[in-house]
C-alpha cells in the first residue's frame, strides 16, 4: 500500500473503487447481450412459468396444508390432554387424600368421638354443607348405623374444606351398611315432592365397580342422583384392619366441567372425543350417531365397530400417542389423531375437517389464476416502455456507482482507521471502549463498534461482577458458619450430660447434610424421677429446615416441662404449629419420658422411626409403635400413648430416617436389617461407643457417595434405681 498525497493507492478504499469499476464494465457488456435475447423469450417463458407455478403452488399448498394441520393437530392433542389430564389428577388426588384420611379412622375407631350429623336440608339452596343419607330399610336407631355414621362424620370438616379450596363440586363416602356422607350444594336436590329420595350407595355403579377392583377407579357415565346431571366418578375402597372393606370414598367430575376445561367448539368442522378404557364416549359435541355420548347401560365400545379405521385409532390410542390419521366418519373424511390420558386410562381424540382443510388451496388457485391473466396484460404493455427506459436508467447508474465508490471507499476507511487508533489508545487505567459519533455509520461498520463496545463494557462490568460476588460469598459462608454454630448450642452436646446420676447414661449426635440441618434430638429432666427424650425429623433441609426445628423444639420442650402426657404434649405441639404453618412444614417426632425410679417408658410416635430396644442378655430389635400423624401436618389430631418397661441394663436408640436411608452410588439403601446388626457388634458398650458403631457402618455402607439427609442418633442406657 502507498500513499500520494491524500490518494492511496492498494488501500481498502482504491480496492473498492477498482472492484466496481471492473463490474460495471462486464456488466455493461453482459447486460447488452441478453437483454436483446432476454426480451424474445420473456412472453412465452412467463406464460409457460405460471402454468408450472400453479402446479407447483398447487402441489405445495396441499403438502403445507396438511403438515399444518397435523403439526397443530398433535400440539392441541397434546395441550389438551394434559388440561383433561390434570382434571382428572386433581379428582384423583382428592379421593386418595379422602381414602387416606378414612383408614385413619377404621383402623382405630375407638380414637375418635363421634360427630353430630344431619339429614339434607330441604330449604337449603347453594349453600355448600355435609349431610347423612340412609336408605329406606334402614334403621337410624341401630347402635351400629348410629356408631359408623357418627364416626365418618370426622371426615366432614376435610370434606368441606376439599370442596372449598378446589373445584371438586361434591366429595362422599359410602359404608357397607348403606350410611352415605356427602358434601355438596343445595340439600334440596335430595327431596322429590317433599319426600327425601331413597338413594342406596351399594346399588350404585361407582360403589360395585370401585368395590370388585379393590383399587382407585374411573367409572363410566351416569347420571348423577341429586343433580340430574351426566358425571364420571373416581371412587376408591377403604379397607379395616381386618382386610374387610370398610367404606367407598369418590367425587364427581361432571361433564361441564369437562366442556369448561376443553376446546370442544365444533364450527367449522372441529371436533373432540374423550372415550374411557372401556371403549365407551365419554365427552363429544356430536349429539346422536356413533360418537353420542351414552350411560354405561347403552354405549357403544368404539373398538368394535364396523368402522375399521376409527376402531383401530381408539385401539391404538389406549396404549400410545397416535400419528395423524384419516377417517372416515357419516359427515365426510377427517384428520384424527388420539392421545392417551395417563391419570384415569383414557384417550382423548381430535378431528379436524378434510374437505375445511382443502379449501384454502381451492381458493387460492382461482385467484392466482386471476393475478395471472392480469399481469400477462400488463407486462405486455409495459415492456416496450421498459426497455427503452432501462438503457437511458443504465447510463446514468454507471455514472453514479462510479461516483458512489469514491465516496463509499472513504466512508468504509475512515471510521475503521478511527477505531483502530483508540482501540491502540487503550491502556490499564482505561480498558472501555466506548462509543463515538464518529463510529455512527449506520452499517457493518457501526455493528462492529457497537459490539465492541458492548463487549469492553460487559468486560468491565464482569470485573466488577466477580469482585462483589466474591465478597457476598464470603458473606454468606461467615453467615453459614455462625447458624452452625447456633443450631449446635441449642442441642444438648456436653457429655455426660448428667454426671451426678449414676442410674443412667445418654448420648446422642447430629451430622447435618447441608451447614444447618432439619433433624434434632433433645433430653431433659422434668422433675428428678422423669426424663423426657425426643428424636424429631423436620421435612426439608437447609436453613427453612433449621428455623422450623427450633421452633418445633422450643414448643415441645415448653409443653414437656408442664408435666403433660406424652400424647398431649404432641397434641398440643401440633395445635401451635399448626396455628402459623404457613409455610405448610411438617415434623415426625417420636418422644419418651422414663420414670426412672421405675423403669417405665411412656412414649408416643408422630409419623417417626420405629425405636430400637435392647432388654439385658437380648440383641437390639425394633419395636414397631403405631405412628401417629405428622406435626404440623393437621390440626385436631390427637395421639395414643404406650408403655414398656426397661429392666436395668436395657438400652434404648432412636434415630432419623438419615440412618435407614443412607444411600450408596448404586442406590442401594443401608436399611434398618445392617442398622441392627451394626447396633449388635457390641451391643453391651456405652451409648458413645454404639453410636460411633453406627455410623463407621454407615460411612464404610455409603462410601464417596453424597450425604443427602441429616444423620441423628440417641442412645440411652437404663442402670436401675440407686445404681451407682
């Protein structure tokens, strides 16, 4: 590159020049020979073109328009299924949540008093309320009929509250014994000219079908009894401790509900099904025909049918999601495709007009062939004023691309030359590049300063950045440290812990799996003849955990030291959690207090480990407690207590399920089988050291695998009164 004066010669800018220059001329010269020949065969070319254009757009547009439509086809499937689907789950859950709370009550019946009951209301209208439904025949003086139904009558508070925070519309349990518990609206709807409609749940489809699966079920349509309306139950059993089945919990969903929550508009020739495991419609906008929806006693199992292809799509559709398929219905040929429901077993189908689809196509090949008339005319008028016109226009761009190298060229270069002489201009004191005016020029040029720019700002930033994360870390590392240290004093952790009582020794650990743990165990003397002991295991881990556990331990300790019960200790620990639960944490504790005069524990279990006890002479065995429910997880529950008694020289271990469910790389849980055997290596050893057993079992069980649990453990050993 040299330079004369102000003109460079072999620079950016005589490059372009040269580079313009040259193409101008070869296309002057290339231009001047087709276009002569260009003209001759331009008519029948664009005659010719617009034939094959209509062909190929033709061709195309039925090409495009059913990939369309089979793409949308299988995205709405899918969306619409998984809105069915959680409708479904939603009913699914509140029935096993019913379930759940109804074999509480039968397997323990004797727990719980009875509740007040009542017949529907016939005056009541939209008024939301639980009521008690006997069928004629049955006797409501009989002590048994009295007894089960004042018994359900526990479940109605769970029953209102379902109805109310979902929208489950009705939610019932029926007994063997034809007792029926209902919560829903309008008690009216159960009275007919002023008499009160004879409704036997055991003569009902969803009672029989949930009965003789022995599990949760979906049931076909019905009509449901008080409302009149078309509804698909999931019912589920409820057995006794005996094996004998106990109740029949279920809820609602109606039909509307299903129209409120899919798309089942069928203008223009749109449509959806929802059919059940059976075969059987469940939901369709077609009103007669095939695909009308029918109760259980008429429908019509679409697998069968003479209709090969629609057959085959619902068979197939029960087991997998379908392509996009043709069918053949009375009205005409559709695009269909099915999508299983994996909540209740079923399939959703959609369908979607093939004579709508086509028309699109139709319509625009009338009007490309219109557009193409008309352009032949006016291209034959134009063209001879525009050949003229072109060589008068070319003239005059030659001179002016000429024109616009030169002032392009220095344009491109002198920017360029801007920058790289203040990017050179950088030093450490200054390392942003920011930008200038001079760099505003509206193409690449301004595109490659900007982002220049952008990346010396972010640069700077970065720097920044890094400088104030690292010093929150540390922050937060220093917070850390201090609520281990917090949490750490509030657990007994001075052993001995009792040094002038020689009838007993106690020791007990904490290994949290994050810096602060939700685990924790607690000891004390309620007066000199009674000891308290916890183990508590709060859900989560980390610091929501740690403050919840000491909250938990504060309220125990405080209830414990008024001398209650053990079972109204947890009663009453529940009821205070419970109050400001908001963020909706739970804790399993199991807690003994041991006359030590005595040797009598008395203990209680909230949804805990089982404990291990050691009698003298005997190895470590659980004792397997019934477990109450969690803390915090209900209010109004109440605990039952139970006894054992330790002989002098019995020990006692409680423990986290951080113990049972260590885990190796493989996956593979220690479980309470190689608990026992690392609590019987020595057995007859100080608590300490049966501790320490422990967990070397468990360290050598999970290896370089993760802790991903807190690991708490208390052993105690009863001496005997005035052992010394």
């Amino acid at each position: 590159m040299r330079r004369i004066k102000n003109w460079v010669i072999g620079g950016i800018e005589n490059k372009i020049f040269n580079l313009i220059l040259v193409t101008v001329i070869l296309i002057s010269a290339v231009f001047s020979g087709i276009s002569i020949n260009h003209t001759r065969m331009l008519s029948g070319l664009v005659a010719e073109s617009g034939a094959r254009q209509q062909e190929s757009i033709t061709e195309y547009t039925n090409f495009l328009m059913d990939t369309v439509i089979e793409s949308n086809l299988d995205r709405t499937a899918q969306l619409e299924t998984q809105v069915m689907s959680q409708m479904f789950e939603g009913a699914r859950s509140r029935v096993s949540l019913l379930a759940q709370y109804a074999e509480v009550l039968f397997a323990d019946p004797d727990q719980y008093e009875p509740r007040e009951y009542a017949a529907p209301d016939p005056n009541s209208f939209d008024q939301l309320s639980a009521m008690v439904i006997l069928p004629h025949g049955v006797d409501a003086s009989d002590p048994d009929v009295i007894a089960k139904a004042g018994l359900i009558a526990n479940m109605t508070d769970m029953m209102l509250a379902i109805c109310e925070t979902t929208d489950a519309e009705t939610v019932y349990v029926g007994l063997p014994n034809g007792v029926f518990l209902t919560v829903e609206m309008n008690g009216s709807a159960w009275y007919e000219n002023g008499e009160m409609i004879d409704y036997d749940c055991r003569s009902r489809f969803w009672y029989k079908q949930a009965e003789a699966a022995g599990h949760q079920v979906f049931c076909d349509i019905e009509e449901d009894v008080s409302t009149k309306e078309l509804s698909v139950v999931c019912a589920q059993p409820v057995y006794g401790p005996d094996g004998a089945l106990a109740a029949v919990v279920g809820t609602d969903v109606y039909l509307r509900a299903m129209q409120n929550k899919v798309d089942v508009r069928s203008e223009a020739g749109a449509f959806r099904l929802v059919v059940n495991q059976d075969g059987h419609v469940i939901y369709s906008p077609r009103q007669e025909g095939l695909l009308q929806v029918r109760d259980s006693a008429h429908a019509i199992d679409l697998r069968q049918t003479e209709n090969a292809a629609l057959s085959a799509l619902v068979t197939d559709a029960m087991a997998s999601k379908t392509d996009v398929r043709q069918v053949t219905l009375v009205d005409g040929d559709y695009y269909m495709i099915g999508v299983p429901m994996q909540v209740s077993g079923w399939t959703m189908l959609f369908a979607y007009s093939h004579e709508l689809a086509g028309q699109p196509v139709t319509v625009m090949n009338e009007r490309l062939s219109s557009l193409q008339e008309e352009a032949m005319g006016i291209y034959r008028e134009k063209s001879g004023n525009y050949r003229n016109l072109t060589i008068v226009l070319f003239c005059g761009a030659v001179l002016l691309v000429l024109a616009g190298a030169l002032i392009l060229g220095k344009r491109i270069v002198r920017p360029l030359n801007r920058i790289t002489k203040r990017i050179s201009s950088l030093s450490k004191g200054d390392v942003e590049f920011k930008m200038e005016d001079a760099y505003r020029t509206g193409d690449e040029i301004q595109e490659l300063a900007e982002s220049f720019a952008a990346i010396s700002h972010k640069t700077v930033e970065y720097m920044e950045e890094v400088r104030t994360v690292t010093a929150e870390k540390e922050r937060i590392g220093t917070e850390l440290a201090l609520a281990t240290n917090i949490q750490a004093a509030m657990l007994p952790h001075i052993f001995p812990a009792f040094p002038d009582r020689p009838d007993f020794d106690i020791y007990a650990t904490m290994h949290p799996a994050k810096e602060v743990g939700g685990d924790f165990y607690d000891y004390f003397l309620i007066d000199p003849d009674h000891l308290c002991m916890v183990m508590a295991d709060v859900s989560g881990k980390g610091v929501p955990a740690a403050l919840f556990m000491m909250v938990s331990k504060i309220i125990l300790q405080s209830v414990a030291m008024l001398g209650r019960s053990v079972g109204e200790i947890l009663a009453r620990t529940n009821e205070s959690i419970c109050t400001n639960n908001e963020a909706e944490m739970f804790v399993t504790v199991w807690i003994g207090i041991l006359e030590l005069s005595t040797g009598k524990l008395t203990a209680a279990n909230a949804g805990h480990e089982y404990p291990a006890i050691k009698q003298p002479d005997g190895p470590f065995e659980l004792y397997k407690d019934k477990h109450g429910f969690v803390i915090g997880g209900m209010e109004g529950v109440k605990y039952k207590e139970y006894e054992l008694t330790l002989k002098p020289g019995a020990k006692l271990f409680v423990y986290t399920d951080g113990v049972a469910e260590a885990t190796n790389s493989e996956e593979q849980l220690f479980g309470t089988e190689r608990m026992l055997a690392a609590l019987n290596e020595a057995p007859d050893a100080k608590p300490q050291v049966i501790l320490g057993n422990v967990r070397d079992a468990v360290n050598r069980f999970v290896g370089d695998a993760p802790q991903f649990d807190d690991i708490t453990m208390l052993c105690f050993e009863y001496k005997g009164p005035g052992k010394q």
